[in-house]
C-alpha cells in the first residue's frame, strides 16, 4: 500500500481525538480558589497578628519537604487534594504566603483565615481575617491576575475555576456556644442559624457577582465529636461521648444549607452550587475507625489528644503520636491528613465530579 492512502486514515483518527477533547477535558477548571477557615487555611495567619497559628513542628512533618506551612494538619488538607483530582498542583498556596505570587495563584489560591466564619464577631475572638476581608483580597488578587494574564484569561480563570467555601464551625463553638457569648444573648440557637445562612446567602451572591460561577458550599462536620469537645463533655460531667447538641446543631445548619444552595441555584443565572457535606462520612470514621483503617477516634495524635492546638501542640509535647495514619484527628479541632484524603475522594466520587 503506497504511504500517501495512509492519510486519509490519520486524518480520521485526528478528527475522532478533537472531537474527544471537549467531553474529557472542557469541564475541568482551570484554578482552585479557597475562602474559609482552617479546614482550608493554607497559611494565611502566619502573615497577621493572631495567636491562632500552625507554622511549627509537628505541623506539617507529613507535608511535602516536612515544612509546617500553616495549614492545621499534619500533611495536606482537602484544597490540596483537590487540587491535585483536577489536575493542577497537589497543592493551594496561601495567598499572603510571601513565596507565592500571582504566577502561583494563577492556577490555585487560598484566601481562608484559620478561626473566622460568616459572622464577623467570630473573627474578632482570635483577631483573625473576617470574610469580608478575604473577599477584599480577592478583588486585590483579580486586578493581579487581569494584569498577568490579561483581561480575557483572568476572565476565563475567573468564571471557570472551582471556588470552595468551607466555614461555620466557629461560628458556633468560638463565638455562640462561648461563655463569653454576645450573640447568644441576641438570638436564639434558631434565629442564629438563620442569621448565619442569610451571610452565607449574601457571600455567595458577592463572589457570584464578582464573577464566581462553580462553587462548593460545605457543610458543617459532627462537631460534638471533635476531640476538644468530648474532653469538655466530660469536664461537664456528661460522660466522655460527643455532645449531642453540638451535633443535632450542626445537622439542623446542613439542613438549611441544602435549601440555601438550591435557591441560589434558582435565582442566580448560570450559577452551579453544591453541597459537599461530609458529616455522615466523618460521624463513620469517629463511630467505627477500623473499618477505614484508623485506631483511634476520640483521641487527637497531638499530645495528649485531648485539648492541644496551635501553640499548645508543639514538637517538644512528648505524647504526641508516631504514626498520624492512625490518628482519625490530628489535633484537638483538626482531622489528620488520612482522613481529609478520605473525605476528598467521597467528595470528588459523588459531588464534585459534576465539574470533571
């Protein structure tokens, strides 16, 4: 057979290959952009003035290089792997991490500060960054990218990446359920939950308008059961199980987030909004931790696992764990790595998915 009858069969097989490259390649997004607090805190509060800060050992010692970056974990968080299911960098930076620039965060940027939530009181507990002001950064971080990569590009960036929006854990156990409390006295546990769901509705509708369209809206994890919380229950005479109503409250919360995300859905055109709720998975892993391979779940690796975090859980504690594999938390508010790939890949298998 002469070479020149082989043509028109490579030209087949290119048009076949373009045809395919829309359907595997034209819903993956270009970037990863992070609000929240520090379930996805890459390390921003390492650049302001806080007490609430994880740049130290043993933070970090399963993390690339060993280096504690700031994140509250031993290793990666859920951004991260995130990051990495849709093929972009096993990682997010920080977007005040004086490492990074514009370059970076072109493809991936976290501007979440580790103890602040949708209320603004709640970010003047442990004088953190509060949402508005992650939401100023992010403008600051278009203008960076219009100017980078050009107008039409950032545009694309913009419209096309995956925004993930994880917080409200500290709104109720920094800030409501605190003894020092002001909301409390303001409101009822239901008219807070209210309150909280009417900013979470306006934040979205804020970075929708500023061009947001995929977005990710997680929901609260079985926060009675974190560590810290079981050591309260039973300070409190209440035994060393979760605290119940912690849970009930977190639950009610998911609840009325999942009509939230179905009426931005509606009412905002062009909009994509899910939910990523992770609580029945995590409440598995506290109440049966063999079966994904884990040893203990009532107890943090750091320390005694009992009440450490930040500062409190430093290299020189000698009771902190060898093995965090083992360890469902890491520290006394913050799972393990281990399990954060464990609730990514739920996460990416049955909602995330839809934007592959």
């Amino acid at each position: 057979m002469e070479p020149y009858n082989f043509i028109p069969l490579l030209i087949l097989i290119l048009v076949q290959f373009l045809l395919l490259i829309p359907s595997t390649l034209g819903g993956k997004v270009p970037a990863i952009i992070v609000f929240g607090d520090s379930s996805v805190d890459a390390g921003n509060n390492n650049q302001i003035s806080t007490v609430l800060k994880s740049n130290f050992e043993p933070y970090g010692r399963d993390f690339f290089n060993k280096r504690p970056t700031g994140r509250f974990c031993n290793g990666r968080i859920p951004p991260d792997f995130i990051s990495e299911a849709f093929g972009l960098r096993p990682f997010v930076p920080a977007y005040l991490d004086p490492m990074y620039n514009i370059s970076d965060f072109a493809v991936g940027v976290c501007f979440a500060s580790a103890g602040t939530g949708y209320d603004n009181a709640t970010s003047e507990v442990l004088n953190v960054m509060p949402l508005w002001k992650e939401t100023e950064n992010y403008k600051e971080y278009q203008k960076k990218l219009e100017a980078y990569a050009g107008s039409k590009k950032a545009k694309y960036i913009i419209e096309e990446a995956l925004y993930l929006v994880s917080m409200g854990t500290n709104d109720y156990l920094e800030n409501y359920y605190s003894m020092a409390s002001k909301r409390a006295s303001q409101y009822t546990i239901e008219q807070f939950r209210g309150f909280l769901i009417e900013l979470a509705e306006n934040f979205i509708k804020q970075i929708y308008h500023l061009g947001a369209r995929k977005i990710s809206l997680t929901g609260l994890p079985p926060m009675g059961c974190l560590p810290l919380e079981r050591a309260s229950n039973y300070i409190r005479g209440n035994g060393d199980g979760c605290n119940e109503k912690y849970n009930d409250c977190a639950m009610h919360f998911n609840g009325m987030l999942i009509g939230l995300v179905k009426k931005l859905n509606e009412d905002l055109p062009g909009i994509r909004v899910v939910f990523s709720n992770a609580y029945d998975l995590l409440l598995q892993m506290i109440k049966n931790p063999s079966s994904f391979g884990f040893e203990e779940a009532a107890l943090a690796c750091c320390g005694t696992g009992l009440f450490e975090m930040s500062y409190l859980c430093d290299k020189l504690n000698p009771f902190t764990c060898t093995d965090a594999n083992k360890y469902v938390f890491w520290d006394s508010f913050h799972v393990t790595q281990k399990t954060n790939l464990i609730i990514t890949n739920f996460l990416m298998k049955n909602v995330l998915n839809e934007f592959l």
